[in-house]
C-alpha cells in the first residue's frame, strides 16, 4: 500500500474535491480499488497489522492515498469476528441522495488515518443517509444506511471534497452538543 498522505504532508490532494471516476475502469483505477480495499483488509488482521504497523481502517479514501479520484474503499466488520461484514465495498462515483435530521457523533470522537494525533470533540454527521454508488462493475446501487456505517460513509466522502473530520469539530467547546444530537458508542 503506497504512503498514506498526512495532513502534515505539504500535499494539496487531501484538500482538493477529487475527480468523477470513468467507467469502463481503467486498469490504474482498478489496481486503486483493490490497493484501498486490501489496507483495510490487512489493517484489520492482527498478525499483518502488527508485522506492518498498519493503523486499523474502516475506510479509506483514494485522495488518502495520493489519488484525487472519487473512490473510497468502506470494510466495516460484523459484530463477531466470524459474522460477515456489516458493509463492504468499492464506492466509486458515490452521492449522498438524502440524509436525515437526525444527527448522531461518535462518543470517543473520530481518527484518521491521514492525521496522526487527536483531535477531541464531537464530529456531528446525519444518524442515516441514503447512498447512490457505483461498484467496480459498474452497476449502480442505492442503499440506507444507518449509526456508525452512515458515520463511517460520510467520513470517507468528506476526502472526496477535501474535508478533514475536524473540519466540524467545534474548536472553541469540542464536546458542546444539542440535546438531539445521538452519541454513539
Ligand atoms: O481515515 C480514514 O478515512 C479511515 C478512518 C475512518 C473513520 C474514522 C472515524 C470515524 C469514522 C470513520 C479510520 O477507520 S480511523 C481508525 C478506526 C479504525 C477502526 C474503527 C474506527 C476507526
Ligand atoms: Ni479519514
């Protein structure tokens, strides 16, 4: 997996929108998809995580990886370790169609793979969007989602836009919240 971009790197990618993805898919774009989704595979196997020092990902955007495409790998697992994932795919092209009132933030706050310190607060997103993507074959899907994969999602389409996680931190009370905001732990 090339170099992960840092937001301490002096490269503009990661504050740049990234470009719409052509199908058919060229092989350089094909090689991105399957280079994004194996660091989150890798990331998340603790042998290959420690032999590695991969930092554990549930996602991963190409402009993350010096790419300015509009494509983000998304690994989320099950709730067990043997359970199927509770998502897993390429998004490329992907649009958020609709996206609730209802706000929700991560209790612990969020990370990045592109920052490496904390950043504390609150990082208020939509409790459930409707997606529209296209997959590596180039059908077009259409989901809900919903809690933390809808959390995760956004994070990752934030890169597509040049949008870093604390970006939407209050600076001034990082843990100031309204009453509705849901906190997920
Ligand atoms: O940098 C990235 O885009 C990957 C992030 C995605 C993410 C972070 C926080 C909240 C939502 C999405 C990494 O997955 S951060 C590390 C991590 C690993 C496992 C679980 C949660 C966060
Ligand atoms: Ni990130």
């Amino acid at each position: 997996m090339d170099d992960i971009v840092r937001d301490t790197d002096n490269n503009p990618v990661l504050r740049t929108r990234a470009a719409k993805v052509d199908f058919p898919l060229s092989v350089e774009n094909q090689q991105l998809a399957q280079q994004l989704m194996e660091y989150l595979e890798n990331s998340q196997n603790e042998e290959i995580a420690e032999k590695y020092q991969l930092r554990a990902g549930v996602g991963l955007a190409a402009p993350q990886v010096n790419h300015g495409v509009r494509m983000t790998a998304v690994l989320i697992p099950g709730e067990n370790e043997d359970d199927e994932p509770a998502f897993k795919d390429v998004l490329v092209n992907p649009v958020i169609l609709s996206e609730s009132v209802q706000m929700a933030a991560l209790a612990e706050g969020e990370g990045c793979l592109s920052v490496d310190r904390d950043v504390p607060g609150y990082v208020p997103r939509h409790d459930r969007i409707t997606l529209k993507y296209q997959n590596l074959a180039g059908e077009t899907k259409q989901v809900r989602l919903k809690h933390y994969p809808a959390i995760v999602v956004q994070h990752e389409l934030d890169h597509l836009i040049g949008v870093l996680f604390y970006d939407h931190i209050d600076e001034n009370e990082p843990f100031n919240h309204p009453d509705d905001l849901i906190l997920l732990s």
